[in-house]
C-alpha cells in the first residue's frame, strides 16, 4: 500500500537480473478488495502501475517471490483472497514443484515478519510449491548497530508506524542477496531437470535401436535401470535406509 514491499521487490528483482539476463522476469500486485474510500482515509498513495496478477499467471512461472506487507502478523486478505481464488490450479496441480521465496514489512520491529512468512507457507504445502528460504551470507543478522527487516524467512523492511522509513540499504542489498539465490536454485533445478529429460530421451531412443536390432531381448536397458532402482526410505533415528 506504501510501496515498500514494491521497493522490496525491485531490489529482488536486480539480485535476480545480476545471475542470468535470460532470466524472464515480471512484477505483479494483487487486486485490492478495499473500497477507494477507505484507501483514501488510509493515506494510501497511488498503486505502482503494475499489472494485475490472475491465477493462471502463476501456472507459467518456475518461481514466485511472493512479497506481503503484513497484517496482523500475516499476509493481507488481499493476498488471502488472490490465493484463494487459485483452487483451479489446485485441482491440476498446476504449481506442483515450482518454487516460491517470501518477503515482507511489517510497520514494527516485532511486527509480525516471520509468523507473516510462517503462515504463508501452508499456501505452499497445499500447492506442492517448494520454498526457498533466505539464505543469505551477508553478516548483517548479527550485528546489532542497527535496525533491520528481513531473516532467514526472507528479506524485510521496518517501516515505522506512519509508513515513513525509506527501506534502508542494507535491507535493500539483503533483498538482493534474496533475489540473486533465488534465482541460482531455481535456474540449477529447470536446467538440470532439462538435462535429465534430454537423457531419458537419448536412453530411451537407444532402447528402441536395442530392441530393433534384438526383439527377442526380454528387458530393455531402462527396464533393467528401473528394476535396480534403489527406494529411499527416511526412518527416525540417524540413518537412511533402503
Ligand atoms: C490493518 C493493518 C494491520 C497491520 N498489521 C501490522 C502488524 O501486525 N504488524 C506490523 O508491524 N505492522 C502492521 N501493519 C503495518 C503494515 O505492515 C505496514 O503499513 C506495511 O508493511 C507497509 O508496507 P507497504 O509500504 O508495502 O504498504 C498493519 C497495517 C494495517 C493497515
């Protein structure tokens, strides 16, 4: 409403550009459910001419950072309405395996950021969206000479009780550090998942050369890679087993 989750989102969106230019990257808000009157009464400024997301939008993505100033300790019902409204998706799992990072601001220091964060994330589970925390190496979590949003729930801004604290500096390079990890996990998983299809073909087409040349064979290469397969279980104590 203040723009500081949209100032958030424009440093992300440099820390994402600096890893891979290729990189297709577009900034959506939510519709808003409250009425101009109120708004008004809320000294909202202008929104920032960004599209309006819809639920399909979603569906085209391999990551989403999904940026909330919070409300009472969690996203805005403008979000929860929006989100609600992707049941579609649901349905065909649509966002299964896409990955999703968070950021916030929270107008107080203990204003909510990590429960805002925290509660999103059942959102997620129930998409089958992976999350992405922080992660970020910067030393500035540990230092206390000043005050900052943000921690390993994502990248935050505190902005004072009237809205008036510019997001600062070193919470502009945290969000940064947010976009440009983001992206580097989310980039590592779509090309390596494009190798392994590349190879799957290439073992597949060789079955098939195989095959021609021995129809007689009773198990194909595949078939055989498939049946040695090792089924991981993880177990309670220390070990993993199969
Ligand atoms: C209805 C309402 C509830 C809010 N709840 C919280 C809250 O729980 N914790 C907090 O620190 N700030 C709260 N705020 C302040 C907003 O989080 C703050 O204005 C917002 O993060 C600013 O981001 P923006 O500039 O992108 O709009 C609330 C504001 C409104 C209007």
């Amino acid at each position: 409403m203040y723009t500081h989750v949209y100032q958030l989102a424009q440093e992300i969106k440099k820390g994402i550009e600096s890893t891979d230019s290729s990189i297709q990257l577009d900034l959506y808000q939510v519709p808003e459910t409250l009425p101009q009157e109120v708004l008004t009464k809320m000294y909202a400024p202008p929104k920032p001419e960004l599209p309006i997301i819809t639920p399909e939008v979603l569906a085209e993505a391999d990551g989403i950072l999904f940026g909330f100033p919070t409300r009472f300790g969690s996203m805005p019902a403008q979000f929860k309405s929006f989100l609600d409204s992707t049941g579609k998706l649901w349905s065909s799992g649509s966002l299964n395996n896409k990955f999703a990072g968070i950021f916030s601001s929270t107008a107080t220091q203990h204003g909510g950021q990590e429960t805002t964060a925290y509660t999103a994330i059942t959102y997620l589970a129930h998409h089958g969206i992976i999350y992405v925390p922080l992660v970020s190496k910067l030393p500035y979590f540990g230092q206390t000479d000043e005050i900052i949003g943000g921690g390993p729930w994502g990248s935050g801004t505190i902005t004072g009780s009237d809205a008036s604290r510019p997001v600062s500096d070193r919470e502009k390079e945290i969000a940064r550090d947010q976009g440009k990890h983001f992206a580097e996990v989310v980039s590592t998983y779509v090309k390596g998942k494009k190798v392994i299809e590349t190879e799957k073909k290439k073992e597949e087409s060789s079955d098939e050369i195989v095959e021609s040349i021995n129809p007689t064979r009773s198990i194909s290469k595949t078939e055989k890679k498939k049946k040695s397969k090792k089924n991981w279980f993880c177990c309670g104590k220390n070990d993993l087993v199969d």
